[in-house]
C-alpha cells in the first residue's frame, strides 16, 4: 500500500533534528519521499501494479519498488506507468525463504522474507527460484486448506482460488 507524507518526522527522527536536518521541503530540497516495499494484485496486493503508480503519484512519493511476493510479474506494467509519471522505479522482489539449515536441528523458524532491490526481473537464476517458490505454494496451500477444515473453518479450495481471482 502506499503511504501518504507525514506531516511531521516521526519521533526516532528527533536525533536528525538536532542535527539540523529539516523535514521541511522548503528548507530542504533535496527531500524526497519514496515507497520501497509494496505490493500489487501480481501477489498479495489489492491494486494492479499500474494503478500503485497512480496511486503513488497521487500521494506525492518521488519513488516507488514493486516487492511483490515470489514473482517479478507486475514489474513491466508498474515501470512503463512510472515512466509515464516522472516517478523513478526500482524494480525489486521479496522473496521467501526457509532459515531451516541454520539452525541444528533443522527445525524451521517459519518464513523469512528477503528483500531484493534493483534486480533484473529477467535473470535465469531469478526465474528458476520463482517457480521452485511457486511450486512449493501449490503444494501448500492445499494443506493449509485441509487444516483449516480440521479446524472446524467451512472453506474449499476452491473458494479460496475464486476469492483470490483465480491465482493463489
């Protein structure tokens, strides 16, 4: 989601303050706010990646980077409607990953996700990990499902793919 200008520094920011560093545009041109984490309909979003451009403009952000999950799919439709905007695009991914062989006992520690700026969306290596991530999230999401309704929670599959328009 986009996140509109602050209309005063948050609180941590006091220390840059009484190093005379102003929040303020007029006294401090070079200020520029940006957006560096999001996400579009590509993921787990809730607008197509053009429209965050839109959106982004609108709230009067210099720079956006789509991080959409697992999947580079929204980055040309974001970076052609950036271009069109004036708005600089940092094209980026959050990828998941299981810190598992870190620990001794191979016990996960659930999901980290690792941000990835400036990538080039068309990378084999990037492409390959992709689909390993996709993959394993068709395999899943069935069994999250399966124990959801062991729960006692009245869901489909199907439900839950019609919901998310046709891709989860």
């Amino acid at each position: 989601s986009v996140t509109t200008r602050q209309t005063s520094p948050p609180p941590e920011a006091h220390g840059l303050q009484s190093m005379g560093f102003s929040f303020n545009r007029k006294r401090n041109p070079l200020l520029v706010f940006a957006d560096l984490h999001m996400h579009s309909t590509a993921s787990d979003g809730t607008d197509a990646p053009k429209d965050l451009a839109k959106l982004a403009h609108a709230a009067g952000l210099k720079a956006i980077a789509l991080t959409d999950h697992d999947t580079t799919a929204g980055i040309d439709d974001c970076a052609q409607a950036c271009k069109a905007l004036g708005l600089t695009f940092i094209p980026s991914i959050e990828l998941s990953a299981d810190p598992a062989g870190i620990r001794p006992d191979g016990e996960s520690l659930g999901t980290l996700h690792i941000l990835g700026y400036f990538i080039d969306p068309d990378d084999s290596l990037l492409a390959d990990t992709q689909q390993r991530l996709r993959d394993a999230r068709a395999k899943r999401n069935p069994q999250m499902i399966d124990r959801l309704q062991e729960l006692g929670v009245d869901i489909t599959y199907d439900e839950v793919v019609e919901h998310a328009g046709g891709t989860i």
